[in-house]
C-alpha cells in the first residue's frame, strides 16, 4: 500500500495558485507545516500557516532540510528558494484545506466523523480496534482533529483504504463547514456535549449548532438525546439517527449497568429485545464512551452478540508519550501500548527534541494490522528511521526480524518480548535516549519497566503540551518582532533541566536565563545550543561561563570590572547582560553608577551588550502601578542613556510574566516568561492558563483506629470518633512542608478532598479516609487542576514559587507529551 503521488502541476491546479515552479514534475507525497518534523523533505509540500508564528518564517529552514515545495501567501519568496516550487495562495490554511478535501474526494469509502466536547480519541482508537479486522482503515493520528490536524489526517488515505475514522474539533463557531468538506463522512458520531473548549461559544446550543455542522448529509448519525437539541437544523439533511441513552427512550436504551471486578456489565432494550454487553472499564467516562462505540457497531449491522464479544476486548489507549529518568544516565520515552507508522513518526519527533544524548535508539515492536504488505510496510518504516536519525534499532517481533536486511543503522532482533528480556542483563544501555514502543499484545510496559530508573512512588508529572500552550499563550500577546527569554532557574522551578529547556528550545524561545553557572553548564552538556543568560555569575564561574558560551549578568561596577579583567585581551565582543536597579533593590547598576558604566562601555571592545533590562517590583498588583508606571519611566531613560554609547542596539526588557499582560506598552524588545509557563500568572483570571504539573504519590497502608485513637509523633492528630487512615508514600524530605500536618494539607483521594492527620514525617503521611473505599496501592493526588498549588500555598500562607520549588530531586519527573 504506497501513498498517492502528485506532481507539482496538478497541486497548481488543485489550488488555483499563482506559481514559480522550476520542476512542474516534482512528485508530492507528504504535507508540511512544521519545519522541524519533516518526514521526506524531498515529497514533501510545506506550507507556509500564519498561526501565533508566521510559517514563513520557518521557509528557510525548511529549504535547509531539503524541501523544494512551498506555500506561500507573501509573495516575496521566489528569488530565495533556488530550485524550488512555489504555490502563492490567499490563504495558506484555506489552501491545505482546500488540497486536502480534493484529495478526499478521489475516493468513494465509508467515513466516520466524530466530534463531541470530550472522548473524540478515545471513541475514534476505540472504533478502529473493533473494526479493524473487516476493514482496511486510515484515521486520525493521535488526536489530530484541528483545522490543521483534520487535513493532514485525510492526506493519508490510500485507494487500499475502505473505511476512514476522522475525528474533529473547533474552538469557535463558522470553524466546522470547512472540516466538513474535508472529511465528507458518511456516519456521523456525536460523544457528547459539555463545558470543555467553551470559551468561543455563547453556550452550548451554539456549540452543538456548530459541531452538528460535520454531519450535514449523513446517512446516519450516532448521538443520544441527551445532547441533541430537538428539532435538528433542515439543513443537516440527515437520513438516520440511531440514539443512545441511560436516562430516556431511545434505539439503545440502557436499562441496568453495575461494576463487577474492575469491569461493567451493561444491559440494554435493542429492537424490543434485552441485550447485554460487558465493558474492562468502570470509570463513568469510559464507560459511556463505550457505549457510542456499541451504538455505532449496531448501527452499522453488527449482531449484539458480535458487539459483546468484540466490547469486551477493547484496550485502554496510551494517549500520552512519558519521558522518564532511565538506568545509565538514559532517558525513556515510553509510548509502549501503540504501534502504526502515523504515532510511531510523531514518537520519533518528540525523540529528537530531546537533545540531551547523541545516540537514539529504538525499540519497536511488530506492527500488525497495518493493512499493507510486510515489505512495503518495512520499507516505509526504514525510511522513517533513517531520516528520523536513529541510531540503533532494537527490532522485537518475527514480522520486523524477517525484514532485518531493511534497516541501515545499527541493529538487534529478537523473537518476543521474552526473548529480549532474556537477553537484556547482556546489552548495553548508557546515556543515550531510548524510544520504547510497541503494539499492546508485545507487553511492552514490562521493557520500559526493565530501563527506567528506580524511584519511589511519589511522581510529579509534567505536562509539556500545556507548557507549550503556554508559552504560546504569551506568544499571542506580543508584537511578532518581540522575543521571549524563559526563565528556567531553580531546576525550572522544580520541573527539570534540559527537558523543559528542550521545549522552549524546540518551540523557538529567544533565550533562556538561570541563576547560577552550574545549571547552564548543565544545559550545555544536555545539548541546548540556544543563548543561556547567568544570573548570578560568581567571580569563580568566569571560566565555566566562557567555556560554554553562556552569558553573565552584570549587575555592578565590580562585577563588570572583573568580568573584563578575566577576559583580557582574549576575547572581543564577548555577550553579556546588563542590569539596572530601578526599585527593586536587590541586584542592578544604580543611576549614579551610569556614568561611570558608559566610560566603561565607551572604552572596551571585549564585551558586547546583548541587552539591557530591569525587574519589576509589583507587576501584578494594581495597588502598586504607580509604582510600576515610575520603574518603567526610570528604565526608559536609564537605558537610552547607557544606548548613547554603544554603536549597535541591544535588546531592552522589563516585562516579567505578570507584566505581559498588564503591562503591554513596556514589552520593549523582549519580554521573561517565568512562572507563567507552569500555569501561575496573578495578572490572569483563573483558567486562562494550563496546568502543568501534577504531584501525586501512592497509599501504603490503610488502618481502621478506635475512637480516642492518635496518629504520628507526639501524638498530634488525634481520631475521637476513630475512622480510618490513609499511609501515603511523601513528607518533608520529598518537599511536602511540615506546615501542612494536623489537617491544614488535604489531598484528593477517591475523588474526595481529605485532610492530612498529626505531623507531616520525613517520608510519609497520614490521611483521613474514613467512609471512603481505599486501599494499598490507590493514588493520593497533592496537587492537580482541581487542587490546585495556588490552593495548597495559600493554606500555609506562601506561594506557588515555593511550593513548586521545594519539591525534592528524589521526587521522579514524568513528562508526558500527548
């Protein structure tokens, strides 16, 4: 099965596109829009989107990488693309659209669309394990379902396909007709409707009036009357709806659902008749998500009695890659519950945004079901790895060991998962990143088991997704000329070194600063190559600081004096930062030094002022702007003074996270995001940031006590009625202050907030958990989006600062990229 090609001509007409093109017959297989994840630059068409950064600007990278098809709005690029293939269009997206919906219309096979607020994912993975031994299906990537996403997604259907699975999503209305041409299904799916993504709609009505939108001219549409308002749109011209219900009458109407060890026995009313179904799920989400996919299989003429059979099989889906601390100084990415050439591509770019190892190795697993030939598949699959740049691969399956001869880099094969297990104390695993991926049946959980560090229970996971929308939060507040400096000091407040620096390296930040030379030298050693800005730069660090090209801080005449005294004759034009104390009083050249700082300036050409900036006392608070509005003058002409001498222009900046907000018109050059990217910004209502990390341990022990009973040292927490409690695996030591003992800390257990009983100990504490169902092994969650860190620092009189940063290194990271 091979993807259909285009040559540059047909493109041309497909878009109605003024062009450049130097060769008409250059054939196109792949759709670009990130310069950064190129699967075959040579095929490939990269458009130029204009999202929160102008596509264009990325062309040229692009181009470096080998890609000779371009679309562009500007038309202004022709004479820098030697040998190139240029489209200009309108409208970049429209045009993406546009080619995608042409190429969708090539092909006469039955599509499911899904959209809903919640489970789009979920029910799309799920669908295609219960249909995929009847069908050759082609659906969406991980949870591709955007404006960009649904396009790229239709791109990969093939003449072997005979059954699509799209999902979609909008953020706002007049969004969804556009999807809809694109991916023109025949069965419509409708999960539900609720509060998620909400914020560009009026309220719900006008939400399901736009998702409704996809489904227009369907021969039949999968919803419960719960969420469809009544009468639909005429325009829709729907032939069939099938409904689904546990609350009122409808095609499949569910009449009883009771848990039973860790699954659900559902029955339900279906054509007049009982039937009956068992799902490996119980929590309230799954369980109604798999009920859409039964509705779906009825109404597509499967036999209740298939339908159960097949039900009672589905598997949990791995939605999120996990990048953890491996044995030998490793990193892991566990994405081991999935295997298809579309996850395994996008595992393979988040493997090379990891820049901290030189090696990449890859354990992969067979991938069945593919719908194409084995050596087709191995062929497409080798060349996925030699222009993703693996290094080694690790080949676990009989179907990927008969084809060993494939792959060009480095290589082992093994039969089973047992087999490499066997062989594992053997092999040599040592500072390099490891990709562990896998189809379910291969078992693979027990590989990255096997590779992954050992730690305690207690894990803070990190969100990368909501960090980077985060980031693209503040990115949407600036001019497009103004830079970004993250600030990633204190261990990126307790979040990680070169992964979080990976990301903002990866999602073009200008700089990055920390606070002492060691955790840039740190950085430098994990393979950030981006502009590092020291701080604090010890007189003793001048030589480390030099050595890794990292860039001081300067902040006084004497730190100056020596700085140039170290670098004497040796170096010219060397970067450094300059600091201006304009009230906050803590580090910064002061007015009455200026003078003296400009004679300096004047008379050296070892140093080149990469930029001049200030740090604003009370950015957040509108108590204080008057304040803020003095510091911001002060800084004006302070700065413009120290510019008087210099015959270039460094960047200046005051802004720091609260202040993008609040403070537009001082954005200067650039702006320091800090503790914004982790989810906190006093300037913004609640909400308007993602959550990014999400501390959580495990229960050890669960103990029912007598009445008059005492809990912990010195018997502080004192039971009177007795009740049970809950041992759970975190103290002080791990960061969990002493000051949230006798009932001030609480926890999510069960879904419940519960408090913490006597003194927090160094390892562990005790919960109350009286009247909940709790046992060894449960979860106890510290802190999420429901119990937030502002919560938890507010009850012990601090901040979100103190709270993220206390958290100890023996504490495992997780990161999880979705």
């Amino acid at each position: 099965m091979s993807k259909v090609t285009y040559v540059a001509r047909q493109i041309a007409e497909v878009l109605d596109a003024e062009t450049a093109l130097f060769d008409p017959e250059a054939k196109i297989q792949y759709l670009a829009t990130d310069s950064r994840s190129l699967t075959d630059p040579a095929r490939s068409l990269f458009f130029a989107l204009e999202a929160l950064r102008d596509g264009h600007e990325f062309a040229a990278d692009a181009y470096q990488r080998g890609v000779r098809n371009f679309v562009f709005r500007a038309r202004t690029h022709a004479n820098k693309f030697a040998g190139a293939n240029i489209f200009y269009v309108d409208d970049v997206r429209a045009a993406l659209q546009k080619l995608a919906a042409f190429h969708r219309r090539s092909f006469n096979l039955e599509t499911i669309a899904i959209t809903g607020s919640n489970g789009k994912t979920i029910v799309k993975e799920w669908l295609y394990q219960l249909l995929v031994e009847d069908f050759n299906i082609v659906r969406s990537p991980k949870s591709f379902n955007s404006q960009i996403g649904v396009p790229l997604s239709v791109w990969q259907i093939t003449p072997e396909n005979d059954l699509a699975i799209f999902e979609a999503g909008v953020s706002k209305a007049n969004e969804m007709t556009a999807l809809a041409n694109v991916v023109r299904p025949t069965i419509g799916v409708l999960t539900n409707i609720g509060d998620a993504h909400s914020e560009g709609f009026a309220d719900n009505k006008e939400k399901l009036a736009e998702k409704l939108k996809l489904f227009k001219g369907v021969k039949c549409l999968i919803a419960s009357p719960d969420y469809l308002q009544s009468p639909l749109p005429d325009d829709l011209a729907i032939e069939n709806i099938f409904t689904w219900s546990m609350t009122r009458p409808a095609d499949l109407r569910i009449m009883f659902s009771e848990p039973i060890e860790g699954r659900t026995y559902l029955r339900a009313l279906y054509q007049e008749k009982e039937i009956e179904c068992l799902l490996p799920f119980v929590d309230h989400g799954s369980v109604e998500n798999g009920i859409i996919c039964w509705a779906t299989l009825l109404s597509m003429g499967y036999t209740p009695e298939v339908c159960d059979a097949r039900l009672e099989k589905l598997s949990p889906i791995g939605m999120r890659l996990e990048l953890k601390n491996g044995i030998n100084q490793c990193s892991v990415i566990d994405d081991s519950y999935s295997a298809d050439v579309s996850s395994l591509a996008i595992a393979l770019d988040f493997m090379n945004l990891q820049n901290q190892h030189p090696r990449r190795t890859l354990i992969l697993s067979d991938i069945p079901q593919s719908g194409k030939n084995d050596a087709e598949l191995y062929v497409e699959v080798a060349a996925l790895l030699h222009n993703k740049n693996v290094n080694r691969l690790i080949g676990i399956g009989p179907q990927i060991s008969a084809f060993a001869e494939f792959f060009s880099m480095e290589t082992a094969f093994f039969d089973s998962t047992e087999a490499f297990l066997e062989a594992f104390p053997g092999m040599h695993f040592s500072e390099e990143t490891i990709l562990v991926k896998g189809a379910r049946r291969f078992g693979f959980e027990r590989i990255s088991k096997v590779l992954t560090q050992k730690v305690h229970d207690t894990v803070l996971e990190i969100n990368l997704n909501a960090l980077s929308a985060n980031l693209q939060f503040y990115r949407s507040q600036l001019d497009s000329g103004t830079k970004i400096m993250a600030m990633v000091k204190a261990f990126s407040y307790g979040s990680g070194t070169f992964e979080i620096a990976n990301l903002l390296q990866f999602n073009k930040a200008d700089y990055l600063a920390v606070a002492y030379t060691d955790e840039g030298v740190a950085l430098r050693k994990g393979g950030i190559k981006m502009p590092i800005m020291v701080m604090s730069p010890e007189f003793a660090a001048f030589e480390a600081i030099v050595q890794h090209r990292l860039e001081p801080e300067l902040y006084s005449l004497e730190v100056l004096n020596n700085f140039l005294l170290f670098l004497g004759n040796r170096h010219k034009d060397y970067p450094v930062h300059l600091k201006l104390d304009t009230g906050m009083h803590r580090l910064g050249f002061d007015e009455k030094d200026i003078n003296e700082l400009k004679d300096i300036l004047s008379k050296t050409d070892a140093i080149k002022v990469t930029s001049i900036f200030s740090h604003l006392v009370a950015s957040d608070a509108a108590e204080h702007d008057g304040f803020s509005i003095k510091q911001i003058e002060a800084f004006n002409r302070i700065s413009l003074d120290v510019l008087s001498v210099l015959d270039y222009m460094p960047l200046r900046h005051i802004c720091n996270t609260s202040a993008i907000v609040r403070w537009p018109d001082a954005h200067f050059d650039m702006v320091r995001i800090g503790i914004g990217l982790y989810g906190f910004d006093a300037a913004l209502a609640a909400g308007a940031l993602q959550t990014v990390a999400v501390l959580k341990t495990t229960v050890t022990q669960v103990k029912t006590l007598q009445p008059g009973e005492s809990v912990g040292y010195s018997r502080a927490g004192m039971m009177p009625d007795g009740g049970q409690i809950a041992t759970v695996k975190i103290g002080y030591a791990d960061g969990y202050s002493r000051a949230f003992g006798n009932g001030v800390g609480k926890m999510l257990v069960a879904g419940q907030l519960v408090p913490v009983v006597g003194s927090v100990c160094m390892d562990m504490c005790m919960l109350d958990v009286t009247g909940l169902k709790v046992s060894a092994g449960d979860t106890a969650i510290v802190f999420n989006d429901q119990h937030s860190i502002s919560a938890l620092a507010a009850s012990i009189g601090t901040i979100p600062y103190e709270i993220l940063t206390n958290i100890s290194q023996r504490v495992k990271r997780v990161y999880f990229y979705e």
